[in-house]
C-alpha cells in the first residue's frame, strides 16, 4: 500500500475548562515532540530541563519513515528537510568487506509516503525545540526534578501533581510527564524503588569524520560523493557509518564489546583501542578510523518495559521515551519511538472535554495501550538484532546473510 505524505495538524482551540497545564520533565528529543503534539492538542506546556542550557551532543540521527511522518505532521518538514540527508541505500556488508545485500530507501520512501533521514543530532533537536516555542512551550533550565507530590481537590474531582527541584521550588501542573531519558529519576518516582537499566554487554564508539580529508582518498571519496547508510556486521560487533549536512561530515558509529568500569556510562575512548577492535575488518573502516583524532564511548544499556503501568494512580503523571522502554540503537529506532510516544499522548490528550480525574484516567490508559506492546516489541528486535549482527563466521551467519538477500534487493553481484 502506497501512504500519502500526512496533514500538517493546527493547533486545537479549547476554553480553560478543559485546558490542562502540562509539566515536562526533560527537553531531549521525547520531551520537546510531546511538547509539540500537547500544544497542538490546546493544552499548556511548560518544560523542566536539568542541564544549564538546551542542546544535543554532536552526533548523528536516522529518522526512519514512521518518525519523520510525525514531524512533518508537526509542521517541521520545511526545517528539518533543509538540514537533513536522505540516503537512497542501505547496504548490509559483511566485516571483511563482502557486500551481504541491501535495502532501497528509495522505494520504501515512495511506498511510506515520507522520507528516511539522517540528521546531526543539534539540527533535530534545534527544530524542535524552536517549533515547540512557536507553539507557546514555556521553558526552565537548571531544574532538577527529584520528587513528585500529589493533591486532589474532591469539589472539583482534579488531581494535581507537584515537581519538587532540587533547589526546593515546586511547580504544579494537571498532568506531568516523565521524558527523563535512561536514567529517569521519574521512572524512580512512579516505582517508588530503585530499577536501573540493564546492561546489553555492548558499548558505542561515537565519532565524526571531517570529510575534506575523506575526499582525498578515491576509495573513501565514494561514501560522500553517494551518500547511502553502510552496516558492517561481524563477530561480536559491528559499524555503521553515514554522511550528515549534506556531504560536511561523516558519522560513524561503533558497536563493540563493553569494557567499561562498573559506574561510569560515558567516558573519553583511546582512539588506538578503538582501532586495533577493527584490525582484520574491511581496511575501508581502517582508513576511516585513521583519520579519527579523539572519540568517546558510551555503555549501552535497555529497558525491555515498565510494569505494572506508565501513568500513576493519580492520573497526574505519566512517563515517555528512553524512561520507559530505552533500547539497543541496532533498529534506530529509539528516538523514533520516543517522538511516536508523544504524538500519541497529544492525540489522547487532544479528546479531552473536562479536567477530570477520569478523563485524564481514560486518556492515559489510551495512551499505554497503544504504546506499551509496540515498544516491548522494539527493546526486544534490538537485542535479537544483536545476536544477528554480531554471530561468528558459520552456518547461522550464512543462514543471516541468505535473509538478509532474500529481503533486499541485491542479487550477490
Ligand atoms: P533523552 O534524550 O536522554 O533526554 C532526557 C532529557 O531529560 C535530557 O535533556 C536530560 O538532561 C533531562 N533530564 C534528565 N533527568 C532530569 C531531571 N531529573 N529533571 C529534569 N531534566 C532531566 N534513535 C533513533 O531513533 N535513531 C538513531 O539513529 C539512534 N541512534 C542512536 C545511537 C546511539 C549510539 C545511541 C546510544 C542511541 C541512539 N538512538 C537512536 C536512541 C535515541 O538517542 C534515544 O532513544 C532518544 O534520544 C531518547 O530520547 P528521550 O527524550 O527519551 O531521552
């Protein structure tokens, strides 16, 4: 079935009584699309962001076709196009070099009806975050949320919950949501105990190659003359690599064995280690890795699911994002899945006719039900699609491979 590109939405216009004012925990990419799709909704929104100042580390994104649906339907194609790649391929590539098969984005996009794209983190962060300002989003950082209370008012059947900051202020709101990423103090909250994220075994080298110098080498040249997204897949790790802002640089992403110390998530990476783990692989990624100069590498870490619900008794606090189901990024899908969270929510929230307990109740139950199983479904693909990447040279990696043809279009020539 062909899709077609989806309606830009226009903001609802609703009168106080049904009105809620919305607390935001976080303006990472789930928190500020909830932002979004909330505002579009009618309601208010105000964000709480811990860090001093708002901003994405400098890395690279895939947008898959589901994603950038929900931001062009957020009215942030014109932006977010003009700062994006649009690969046409993506081919699977075994870690000697060998080419296994590949996907044609093309045809998916035409069959999809919107775009794969590839972006600099800052670029989709930045779109964002100005559209949910152009929407009306009020915005506080330096605030650290470490507690949630909670009122309920019986004349007027509403619950309110309360975000206490560190440095004591408290901010009320009809409705918070949790957009905390992996290591949510609000997931804690809701638990009421301690639950951190499992470890996967694998970490991520993350770097960004200065292509000018890629250009001086006919054999990387082609990655930014023809820029399509390249996987590598081979014993117990793999890379992937593609071009962002147009042809200015290079991202490289390297999913290897985790040989971190217990505590630490994100530490500076020593740029020989790095290399000597790719030393027998295709000599392309060898050439590629000469020219990193510095790197860092981060753990990776899940959350299959969040039981026994997302949302708090008090229909005044739910939870999105990396908070509630952070994956393995082998479907780059994690930031997907978490902008998919918040446009739900926004559509549920956009029923409302009253400030209820029972009608935020209903929505929020909505809201899980239609979320819940899809993203379980994607933390496990991830950890499946390790295994898959990452199996030795034998009969189960010929078996891989012979899917990997038979779903793409290559022929093996
Ligand atoms: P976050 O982005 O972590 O945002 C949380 C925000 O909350 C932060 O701004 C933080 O400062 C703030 N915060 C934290 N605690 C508090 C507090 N107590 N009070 C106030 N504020 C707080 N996904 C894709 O879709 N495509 C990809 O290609 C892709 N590649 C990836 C590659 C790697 C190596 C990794 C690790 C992940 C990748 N992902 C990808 C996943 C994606 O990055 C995450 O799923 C996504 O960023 C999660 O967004 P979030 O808003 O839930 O959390």
């Amino acid at each position: 079935m062909v899709r077609s590109k989806p309606q830009v939405l226009k903001k609802q216009q609703r009168d106080a009584s049904s009105k809620l004012d919305v607390l935001i925990v976080g303006a990472g990419l789930g928190g500020l699309g909830a932002a979004i799709s909330i505002l579009l909704a009618g309601h208010n929104v105000h964000i709480l962001e811990s860090a001093p100042e708002i901003g994405e580390i400098g890395a690279g994104i895939q947008c898959l076709p589901n994603a950038s649906r929900i931001l062009i339907s957020w009215g942030l194609e014109e932006y977010l196009s003009q700062h994006a790649t649009a690969p046409q391929l993506c081919n699977m590539i075994g870690w000697k070099g060998n080419k296994i098969s590949d996907m044609n984005f093309h045809e998916y996009t035409k069959e999809c009806g919107t775009p794969f794209w590839d972006f600099h983190r800052a670029n989709l962060h930045m779109g964002l975050l100005e559209r949910a300002v152009e929407l009306g989003a009020k915005l506080t950082v330096n605030a650290r949320v470490e507690d949630i209370e909670y009122e309920t008012d019986a004349h007027s059947d509403s619950t309110t919950a309360i975000a206490v900051c560190t440095d004591g202020t408290r901010y009320k709101a009809d409705l918070i949501v949790g957009a905390d990423g992996i290591n949510s103090k609000c997931r804690e909250i809701l638990l009421g105990h301690e639950d951190p994220p499992l470890l996967t075994g694998d970490l991520a080298y993350r770097l960004l190659l200065n292509t000018e110098d890629m250009m001086k080498d006919p054999e990387l040249r082609g990655f930014i003359e023809d820029p399509q997204v390249n996987y590598w897949i081979g014993p117990d790790a793999h890379a992937v690599n593609y071009v962002l802002r147009g042809g200015k640089l290079f991202n490289m992403v390297l999913l290897v064995p985790d040989d971190m110390p217990a505590g630490a998530n994100t530490l500076a990476g020593n740029v020989d280690e790095m290399r000597a783990l790719y030393k027998d692989w295709d000599p392309r990624i060898g050439k590629l890795l000469a020219l990193c100069q510095s790197v860092f590498k981060w753990r990776l870490m899940i959350r299959p699911g969040l039981d026994p619900t997302w949302s708090h008794e008090s229909a005044a606090f739910t939870i999105l994002g990396d908070a509630a189901h952070a994956t393995l990024p082998y479907l780059a899908s994690g930031a997907g899945m978490s902008l998919e969270d918040g446009h739900v929510l926004g559509l549920c929230l956009a029923r409302l006719t009253s400030k209820s307990t029972a009608q935020k109740k209903a929505a929020l139950d909505v809201y899980e039900r239609c979320r819940r199983e899809r993203t379980e479904r994607i933390v496990s693909r991830g950890n499946r699609q390790q295994y898959l990447y990452h199996v030795h040279d034998g009969e189960v990696q010929q078996e891989r491979d012979d899917q990997l043809r038979a779903f793409g279009k290559f022929n093996g020539k």
